[in-house]
C-alpha cells in the first residue's frame, strides 16, 4: 500500500516538475521585467510568538492572504528591534505576552507613528489601546460591527458570532464593533476599538479573530473529543457538519444566519482597519479572477452514473465554456464501479477530458466500516484513519491501474461527505480528513457541503465564508489543503437548485456576497438536473461568472498565495510598488489574477496609473461601499506607480 502512495507522489512531483518547466518557458517573456529590490516588503509585519495560549496566531497570516495582502512579513516576537519595526508601518501582535522592554519599544514604535494591531494584547500594552480591563471574560458570543463608522461602512450590520474568548474593557478612544453576549443582548464593552497614541494609531480586538476564523470553518474542536460524537443519523459515522450544526438548540455557528459570511466580514474588518490606519494607499490581490464576483465550481460525484451521463456531464459544462470536476465512484470492490463502467465503455475518454481541461479524481468511500456486516454494536462502529487509509490506498491503485495517464487530481470529496475525528494515533483531532487528504495528494477539499438530516442545508455558509482557506489543525500548523464550501448540493436542493444559486450569485453580484459557488450535479442523477444544470451554466455566462473546476480553483487560490507585492512606498503623492506573480499553473488557464488599489486616499483622487513604466487603463469597483481600481493581469513581475492628485 505504502509503494502505491510513494509512486503517486512520485507522479506527482514528476508532474510538477513538469509544470514548473512549461511555466518557466511561458514567463520566459516576461523574465527580462525583474528587478531585484533590496526592500522586499509590502510594509505588513505579523509578529508571532511561540504562545501554548494561542496556536492560531499563524492563521492570521492566512486571513491576511486571503485578504490580499500577500507579500507581507513575519518576525518572532523575540526578533523585534526599534530599527527593524521601523521599517514597517503596519505591526500586527498576534495573543502574546511582552516583557517591560518589550513594551517601552512598542510604545515607541507607535509614538513616532508606527500603526499597531493587537489580538487580545497583554494587559502591559493596555495603554497603547487605549483600554481599560473589567477582569471579565465573555467565552463565544457575537459581535456587532458598527456600520455608521467611515472605517467600517458597508460591512454586515447584523449581529455575528465568534468564537474562543473575548476579554472586556472600558474604551478612551472609539469602539468601532461591540460584543454581545448572545445575538440580541449587546454586553456595552467592545469587541474592537481605535486609539491614536503619539503620533500613531492602534487598534485592539478583544478576541483573537485568527482562532476565531478556524473555528467557524471548521467547526467546534472539542466536539471531535465526545464520546460517539459527532454522529449524523443517517450514517453512524461523522461529517464536518456534525462539529458546526448539531441540531437547533446547540449551534456552534448559528444556523439562522447562514446566510451571512459571518468569517469574511470579520476579516473585512481588519482589512479596512488596515486601509484606515496605513499611511499610503495599500494595493491588494482580489478574491477572484478578472474581477468577477463569484466563480461557480462545478462538481459531480458520480455515485454509479456511468459513462454515458458522465460524459454528457462534461461536454455540457464545456459547452457553456467550462471545465468540471468528476469524483469516480468504485465503492466497496464487490461490484463495478465507475472507474470499471468507463474503462468497459470508452477507455481513451479519460484523455480526452483531462486534455479539455476537465479534472478526473475519486469519490472515496469508507463506510463500509458503518455497515450491517460490521461486528461491533452500532455505537462502536466508527469511521477510523486505517480503514480510510486502506480506501484512499486502494481506490487510488485502482484508478491508476485502468487510467495510467490520467494526472492525479488535486480537488476531493468523499461519498457521504465523511469526516474523520481521530488522528493516525487515534487522537481527537478536527481536521484528521484534512491531514489524510494532503498526505495522499488532494490540496482543495470540499467536504464541507450543506447537507445532515435531519438538517438538509440552509441558504448561505455553513463555514460562514465564501472563500477558500487552508486547514488548521488543533494545533493550530496550517496543512497546505484549501477548504472551498459545498453550498449547491443537487439532492439538497432537488427543484430549488437553480433558484438557489441564483439567489446566491445575486447576492454576490449585488450584496456583496462574494464567493466561490460549489455545485454538486450527480452523474447518477444528471438527466433529472441536467435542465437546471444548464440554467446555472447559462445565468453564469451572461453574468461575467466563469465555470471552473477544482483543479482551476486550486490554481487560481495556489497562484494567488504565493505571489508577493514588495517595494510599497509613497513618494509626494505618488504610490509604487512591485508585484510578483510568476508562478504559473497546470491547467492552461490565464487566470486572470486581479491587483486593487484604493480609487481614493486621504483626499487624493487616482490620476495615472502605470504598469511597467507604461499607462494602462483599469475599471473602477465598489467593493462594500469602497472604490477600487481593479487591474487584471497575466502571471508574471511587474512595477506599478499610481499618482494620485
Ligand atoms: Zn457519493
């Protein structure tokens, strides 16, 4: 089983390499723009500190991706010195303790106008903030951004929830968002606040938003601990769910405000509370490409479809300009699955999908473990990492075998949407499914998907985000696997489908709603969703939403996180700075990566943008009530300047 695992990841590197290759020959053209610049920063820095109190500080770093802030840089808090702070003009303190020196050099550093931002900071640098303690802990809860306030106009004025713990204060400076107690009952402190100290600026949240965000996505970690828990009714073993949504009363993340991106607009608020306090515009990386504001990822797990519907699955797709994911169905080995049912029919379609762009990967199934034939009373029987292991190892062999060409996919869900709890070591661990999952491959996981009877799903996030994030584990190190929601599943929405996706690609187009739209259509149910399958494809087209799959989307966020802007500088009134985006992808896809600058800063209007020394024209968008000048480019490095006037 093990020499299977190592001749995929044997192919995989093999197909990398393959792809770093054709890059390098594609950006070739564009190699001649780099410059190398001695101030490599983007003028961000996360400060981070080996703190047993707070293993999330390191996702800061990803809600700050996912913000479009890449290129920003991190220090350990013992690394700090007052020359090298200075070079930064945003400091962002992740939940730490800071010795007296420590803290003198901090309040310096904001003195002579340095911008700071604390998690829940130590009690020392209450000052900085502006705040004074209660001595009172509010343990989950909600928050209530204040909308009337310029830094935070546009964002959801309705209550949200957050999770961890929230310390309390009494504020000298503004409170721009307030802790509830529950959804209803504001609890008069602050949940985020603005102090100027010096010459610089600061801001305190009163909970830690990166602990807070892993949690909302991925669900209550000590639910993972319960004996026989989490359980889903109709399988006797586990979904991702099951940690977010038990049933009415207890709901982790709150079912009746799904409809609310209650993770992103969190993070909006720093970013605007980073927009507010930067002494020059910033320039950011939108969520999507060439600017749309939804992207509709069509899936399908083929459940004994069969070749013929699968097929017309695809060319459907294709024929409305897109590209799908299929997960191929072989169930327990003790009859013909769909690998088989398509190397019966057609063998050479295989190639022919995956040369259209099309992506061929596998719709694991484990429960066999849960079933009647299974020894143990039904309580005892669980999904665990072995059996797991032993499907993911043989399905694996077993498409390899009949399709030996076919690149390994890098997008998964698993049949019944399982979830595993437990480690290798049989430990209580919330993204289990995720560690196997980035050790056998996958980098883009969908398992969280709107679906659990008795609940069947609910319009909006069930993780509270439109956008792809990477898993955490509870230990807080970060797997190199994106979480992308499942929020269109066919068997869930069964008639609603269409009218579904519409509602949330308005929302996205009109409420700023944004987001990456996942349909699951079935292969074994495509006749009966193929006509609302069309109407998707059709809506998406006419309103500028491209169709991907898994394999684009993992290109697209992959690409996205790892370029880099550097060299940010404001000279009079004039912005520069580098950007690099080089790094290419596997699916023969432009990508169409998106730079955004604020169209307005400090008075000062954008007159001439330039790219490379040369004018370009960019398109001005409203993003929550903000303008941006929005500017799409092919990967590759290259040096803007934005004077504004
Ligand atoms: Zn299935």
């Amino acid at each position: 089983m093990i020499e299977i695992i190592q001749v995929i990841n044997k192919r995989f590197n093999l197909f990398l390499s393959l792809c770093l290759i054709i890059s390098m020959l594609l950006l070739s053209a564009c190699a001649d723009e780099v410059l190398s610049g001695n101030d490599n920063n983007n003028s961000i820095l996360l400060v981070l500190s080996d703190n047993p109190a707070n293993p999330f500080a390191g996702y800061l770093g990803e809600i700050l991706n996912a913000e479009g802030f890449q290129g920003y840089h991190t220090a350990d808090l013992d690394e700090l010195t007052e020359v090298f702070l200075n070079d930064f003009h945003i400091v962002i303190l992740t939940e730490m303790v800071v010795s007296n020196e420590q803290r003198i050099m901090l309040e310096d550093y904001v003195n002579n106008g340095g911008n700071l931002i604390g998690m829940r900071p130590d009690v020392s640098l209450y000052d900085l903030f502006g705040i004074t303690g209660t001595g009172e802990d509010v343990s989950g809860g909600y928050i209530r951004i204040d909308t009337t306030s310029s830094v935070s106009a546009g964002l959801e004025d309705s209550t949200i929830k957050f999770h961890g713990s929230a310390d309390t204060y009494t504020v000298s400076g503004s409170v721009i968002t307030e802790l509830y107690y529950d959804s209803t009952t504001a609890s008069g402190f602050a949940a985020v606040a603005l102090n100027e100290y010096g010459n610089g600026k600061t801001a305190v949240f009163s909970f830690n938003l990166g602990q807070s965000i892993v949690y909302m996505r991925q669900g209550d970690p000590e639910r993972a601990k319960l004996p026989g828990m989490p359980i889903s009714s109709d399988i006797a073993g586990s979904r991702l769910i099951d940690l977010m949504y038990v049933d009415s009363i207890d709901s982790f993340n709150d079912k009746t405000k799904i409809n609310i991106q209650q993770a992103d607009e969190k993070m909006r608020l720093l970013s605007r509370i980073i927009e507010y306090m930067s002494s020059m515009p910033l320039p950011r990386l939108w969520y999507f490409p060439d600017g749309a504001d939804a992207v509709l990822i069509a899936t399908g797990d083929s459940d004994m479809g069969g070749y013929d519907n699968i097929n017309d699955l695809f060319n459907t797709v294709r024929e409305f300009g897109g590209r799908a994911s299929i997960y191929l169905y072989e169930g327990h080995g003790d009859y013909l699955g769909d690998i088989s049912n398509i190397y019966l029919n057609n063998r050479t379609a295989p190639r022919r999908w995956i040369s259209e762009g099309h992506e061929l990967g596998i719709h694991f199934d484990n429960t066999a473990s849960l079933s009647d034939l299974n020894p143990l009373p039904t309580e005892q029987r669980f999904l665990d990492w072995d059996t797991t292991q032993e499907v993911f190892e043989y399905d694996a062999r077993f498409f390899h075998t009949f399709f030996p060409d076919a690149p390994p996919a890098l997008s998964v869900r698993n049949h019944y949407v399982t979830w595993l709890m437990h480690d290798k070591e049989g430990n209580p661990e919330f993204a289990a499914q995720g560690i196997l999952q980035y050790e056998h491959g996958f980098r883009m996981d969908y398992n969280a998907y709107h679906y659990s009877y008795p609940w069947q799903g609910g319009l909006g996030y069930q993780n509270g985000s439109g956008l792809p994030m990477r898993l955490a584990t509870s230990f807080g190190e970060i797997l190199d696997i994106y979480q992308s929601d499942t929020q269109l599943a066919d068997e869930v929405w069964v008639s609603e489908l269409f009218p579904v996706f519409k509602t949330l690609a308005n929302q996205a187009i009109h409420e700023g709603k944004y987001a990456w739209l996942n349909t699951n259509l079935h292969p074994n149910r495509w006749q009966e969703f193929k006509p609302q399958a069309m109407q998707m494809f059709e809506y998406a087209n006419v309103n500028s939403i491209p169709i991907w799959n898994g394999l684009d989307q993992y290109d697209f966020v992959s690409m996205r996180d790892r370029a880099a802007f550097s060299n940010v500088s404001w000279t009079g009134s004039t912005l520069s700075f580098s950007l690099d985006a080089q790094m290419h992808n596997f699916n023969d896809n432009t990508m169409g990566l998106t730079v955004m600058i604020p169209l307005m800063y400090d008075g000062l209007n954008l007159n001439i943008l330039k790219k490379n020394g040369a004018d370009i024209p960019y398109t001005i968008k409203s993003v929550k009530s903000i303008e941006y000048a929005f500017i799409v480019l092919e990967p590759c490095y290259y040096i803007f300047s934005a004077e504004y006037i």
